[in-house]
C-alpha cells in the first residue's frame, strides 16, 4: 500500500500531483489551471506543510479527480501523470502474464480512467472485474486458511 507500493493507486497519482503542483508554486515550473486546481485548498506552503504532516493516503487520492478532471481536457502536466500510472500498471500486469496469469481485471475507482493510459498489449488482456476488491480479498483469505488447515483440524468431533 501506500507509500510504498500503491503503483497506478489514487494516493500515489495524488501525491504525483502535488509534488506536480509544488513545482510551480516555487517557480521551477509554470503554473496553470491543474496546479492552481491542485494547490487550491492550501492558503500558502505551511498549511500544506501541515496537511502533508497529516495525510493518509485517503486524503492524498482525493487529488486523483483533478488529474483525471484535467487529464480529459487535455493538460499536459495531467496527461502525463496518467501516462505514468498507465505505464506502473503495465507493470504489475507485465509481471502477472510472466507468472502464467492470462487476463487481469482493473479495479478501483480510477480503473476506467486509468485504462486508455495502458499499452494495447494490455488492454487486450484486460478482463471485466467479477467482483470488487474486499470480495476478492475475502477469497484470498479463505483459501489461504483452507491450505493452513491440517487433515486432523478438519475432523468434528461428535
């Protein structure tokens, strides 16, 4: 999870943003509507200093819809940080067809956004989610407790 590995996540898109942001804020790079967008809830760089000191990775994704809001009229500096969450995913999905994995499926709420970012061998790969996230977790669970049990754990006493 986040900060460590939330690859093509909403927090880590989000946190791409600020530090996107905080680039024209200092001057090394221009300000437009996107950065003006991203940097609008903060009055000036101690209150984000002080946020920052208190995000969770919740509150960094609630940037991830300014990327995709400025990413769909085009920006640059949005389109290209979708082109990177794109290219982490790729990634991961790479990783999974070297396993043996045939389909993978996106989920989340940035998954159709996410998607036209993805190289076409990909996206050709892409399945349609059978269910969300904590479904799929749950069966990950059972199936590791199912292969944690011994044969004398699934014997009932009487």
């Amino acid at each position: 999870g986040f900060p460590v590995s939330d690859e093509g996540g909403g927090a880590a898109l989000g946190l791409a943003a600020l530090q996107r942001a905080l680039r024209s804020w200092d001057g090394r790079a221009e300000a437009n509507n996107f950065t003006r967008d991203v940097l609008g809830r903060f009055d000036d760089p101690s209150t984000l200093a002080t946020w920052i000191g208190d995000a969770t990775a919740t509150d960094y994704a609630t940037f991830a819809p300014i990327v995709v809001k400025h990413a769909a009229t085009g920006d640059s500096d949005a389109r290209d940080l979708m082109s990177q969450s794109g290219a982490r995913i790729a990634e991961l999905a790479q990783a999974l067809f070297m396993l043996g994995v045939r389909r993978v499926a996106l989920s989340g709420g940035l998954a159709e956004h996410v998607a036209p970012y993805l190289p076409s061998e990909v996206r050709e790969r892409l399945s349609a989610p059978k269910s969300d996230a904590m479904a799929g977790g749950i069966l990950l669970a059972r199936k590791r407790l199912a292969a944690m049990q011994t044969p004398a754990d699934s014997v009932k006493t009487i």
